[in-house]
C-alpha cells in the first residue's frame, strides 16, 4: 500500500550537534517524530510527522501504571555517496509483531512499519552522521494510553517513532572498538520461561537497573545476565547478545528458552560466521566453563552484539569481585572482524553479500 502521511514542519530547527565525536548515545534527538493512533473499531489511523516535542499524556493512562509498551531499536546509516540505508528493518518489523502479541498490544503491518520511518528519516535526513561509528539511532516504541485501572489491555495505543543522532554506545571518542567490563550477575536475573524475555518491553529494563546500577561498584559498565532457574547458565549481556569465542566453537545461548531477546545483530552474527566456515553452536553455557576457559586460555573472546554498539568487545568478566581477563584485556581479532564487516555493510563501505541492506531511496549531499 501507498501511505501518505501529513508534515508539520518545526518552526524552530534545532542547532546540529557540532562534533561528532561527542554525540554519545541518545543525547540529541532531531527535529521532527512520527505519531500515529489507534483504536478499537478504527485501527491504526492519522500518521503523521510533527515537530519532536513533549506530548500530553493522561496521568491515568495504563502505561504509567502497568507498563503495557514496547519498543524496538535500529539505525538509518548514510554511505560515503550520501544514500540512505536501513539494516534489515523487516526483521524489527517481525520482532515488533511477536512483542505486541506477548503484550496484547495491535499489529502493525510491515509495510506500515516501514513506511512511518521512511516519512520521518526523510524529513530529518541531514541529522544523520557520517564519522566512523556514528548513525541516526531509530526508536519505534508504542504505548496503551486508554484511561483505565483495571488491568487489561488498552482499547486506544499510540505509535512513535523519534530519532536521535549517535556515537557508538560503548566507544571512547574516536569511534574505535574498546574492550569492556562485565559484571556477572548472579543475585538478581532478567527474564525467567514464560516471561517476557523475548520481548523488548520496557519491564524488562526497568526491572535490570538495580543490577547494572551495582555493576558499576565493581567499574563495570553492564552485566552478564545468567538464566533465572539455576543460576548458571549465561544468557545475554546488558541490551546485547553474548558470544563466547572458544578455540574451534563459537558458543551463543539458544532462543528456545523464550529469555533472551532475538538481537538482529545476533542473527546476523551467527549468519555471518557460519558463512566463513566458523562453527557456531546456540547451546547452553555454563558459567564455570566460561571461567574455565578464561583460565586454561580455550576462550579466546567475548563479545556482545546489538543495534547500539554492532560489537562490542568484553575484555573482563567480574565474578563476585574476582576478574577474569580474556583475550588479554583487549580487543579480540574476530570481534574487530565482525565489527569491520557488519558496520562496513550497513555504512555501504564493504559490499553486502547477505542482501541486508535496505536502500530507503535517498540520498543526502
Ligand atoms: C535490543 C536488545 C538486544 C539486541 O538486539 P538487536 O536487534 O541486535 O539490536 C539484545 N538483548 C536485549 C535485552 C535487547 O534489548
């Protein structure tokens, strides 16, 4: 279908964040959101693009009080030609469909989905950056705003999508990879079976911060996250994807347990190295072995995957105030590998032999 959505245009442009290489993640967001309704009866109706300002919110509306929203997270990338290039935005659009089912929250068809941020990255194009390691992080996100205490779901949603020019998540200023700190978490855990792990729901994250907040006592910037029934199984890291790098195995936890988030960047991940003839098995790990390995020298990295950082390279594992350093605390050869060809395909530098990309049919000078 052909969508047409209305332009309000912002009577007062923002000023462009002037450096680059200070625009960190999610600090600045650009000129112009995309806001759409739904209702019980009329489905989702007037899309439009409007100046990125404040909206008025009834107090009583169920998402403050129940958290029934999601989100989803993805980037528009500008290539040294200056076209416009979203990586695998259908995916989003079905990792959205599964969410909203968990949440009793409506669809939104894909070409819908696709459409509303073309509209919007269309109008704020020239917000996208062009340093190494930068892109305009997109954040599609709805919410139940009915009126309502009882708890059940919402008969009117709101849809938005705002946008926000970014460094990488977790790089120092010159865009390069660094290796990080991790905390395994072993008190507190994030999604247990049946929950909503699967989903990228607001709950999820809300209910993380206490234990990232204490990570930091221990200088470490997230957490590695072990599964809710034993303890002992390690699941994923922060709002990434873990990958633990052993001598002839490349091991990353399975999604049959509904907990951990289906990462885009993880599927791609996966994809990727089995194209390069590296095994890769989506198995259960244990904890003791991670350390294991980090002792005899058999794991030889550890990375995270998502849309924030693409990879992101982990160099210690805290365990209970002990440290266990891996690829000597520094950037290992396949996270750096990874990372070259995953940004170079969505930044159009290294050709995308997988079809991933997707040309949003602008070109920006
Ligand atoms: C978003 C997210 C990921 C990564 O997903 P991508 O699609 O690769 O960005 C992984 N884990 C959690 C908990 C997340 O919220």
């Amino acid at each position: 279908m052909d969508y047409k959505f209305p332009v309000t245009r912002t009577t007062h442009p923002k000023a462009r964040p002037e450096d680059e290489s200070k625009l960190g993640f999610a600090r600045y967001f650009t000129d112009h959101m995309f806001v759409m309704d739904w209702d019980e009866g009329l489905g989702w109706h007037d899309g439009r693009v409007v100046p990125h300002e404040p909206i008025l919110i009834e107090p009583a509306s169920c998402v403050l009080h129940y958290a029934q929203m999601m989100f989803e997270g993805m980037k528009a990338y500008r290539t040294p030609e200056g076209e416009i290039l979203l990586f695998r935005p259908d995916m989003n659009a079905k990792r959205m469909a599964r969410t909203c089912e968990r949440m009793c929250m409506p669809e939104l068809p894909e070409d819908l989905f696709l459409a509303a941020i073309k509209a919007v990255v269309t109008e704020d194009a020239d917000w996208i950056p062009t340093s190494p390691g930068t892109a305009l992080y997109i954040r599609p996100f709805m919410f139940g705003d009915e009126v309502s205490f009882s708890v059940l779901p919402a008969k009117h949603y709101r849809f938005l999508i705002i946008l926000s020019p970014t460094g990488s998540y977790y790089a120092a200023n010159d865009g390069g990879l660094h290796a990080t700190r991790i905390y395994v978490q072993d008190k507190y855990i994030r999604a247990a079976k049946g929950g909503t792990g699967y989903a990228k729901v607001g709950g999820n994250y809300g209910g993380g911060m206490r234990a990232s907040q204490d990570a930091m006592k221990y200088d470490c910037k997230d957490v590695l996250w072990l599964d809710a029934a034993e303890h002992k199984y390690v699941e994923e890291i922060g709002t990434s994807n873990a990958f633990f790098v052993f001598k002839d195995e490349v091991v990353t936890a399975p999604l049959d347990s509904g907990t951990i988030l289906p990462g885009i960047t993880r599927d791609s991940v996966i994809q990727l190295l089995r194209s390069w003839g590296v095994k890769v098995s989506e198995r259960k790990l244990s904890i003791d072995d991670v350390i294991e390995g980090s002792k005899t020298g058999d794991l030889k990295e550890i990375f995270a995957s998502g849309t924030a950082a693409v990879i992101s390279p982990i160099g210690t594992l805290n365990v209970q105030g002990t440290d266990y350093v891996v690829s000597g605390g520094k950037v290992g050869e396949l996270s750096q590998k990874l990372y070259d060809n995953l940004y170079g395909m969505q930044t159009g530098t290294v050709p995308d032999t997988m079809g991933w990309t997707y040309k949003l049919g602008l070109t920006v000078k």
